[in-house]
C-alpha cells in the first residue's frame, strides 16, 4: 500500500495561511507525512506549539512560523531609485 503524501508548502503559500492550522496542514509546511505528524504530537516531539480543541488538533501559525526560522512579518518587495524614494509605476 502506498501513503499519499501532501506536497510540502511553498514560502508563498506559508504567508497565506489563516492564524490557526489544522494538524495536516502544518505537517506539510514541515513537509511530513500526516501520520508522522500525530505521532511527533503523541510523543510531545512535534517541533512547535500544538492546541487540543476538543477532538482535534490545532497549530498557531506563528508557531510554525517561528519553527521554521521565518519572520512572522509580511514580507514587502519595493524597489527604490538611488535616493531612496520609492519608484511608482510610470517614473
């Protein structure tokens, strides 16, 4: 029998998350299958903060965030003239 296993999330798709994950959701940004994931939480050796609510597991995304050595601030691309003002689309 072959896992399927959940692409890894791409650094994109880390920025668009919501503020809580589900369990499988935060596997697949650390690129782990969803089984090895609710074992690493059974075991207390998953690498960030887990919440129990109720029957299911949920995950801060700035946990995951931190996890992964990523900034939890949104990341800007601007492009500036050699006097520092920005450059606006005509200039």
């Amino acid at each position: 029998m072959k896992r399927r296993v959940d692409p890894p999330l791409t650094f994109g798709e880390l920025y668009e998350l919501p503020v809580i994950l589900d369990l499988r959701t935060a596997a697949r940004a650390f690129g782990v299958a969803r089984a090895t994931a609710y074992r690493h939480v059974r075991l207390g050796i998953f690498p960030c903060e887990v919440l129990r609510v109720g029957h299911q597991y949920r995950v801060p995304t700035t946990a995951v965030m931190r996890a992964l050595g990523i900034s939890e601030g949104p990341v800007y691309s601007v492009t500036t003239d050699p006097e520092n003002t920005p450059v606006t689309a005509g200039d």
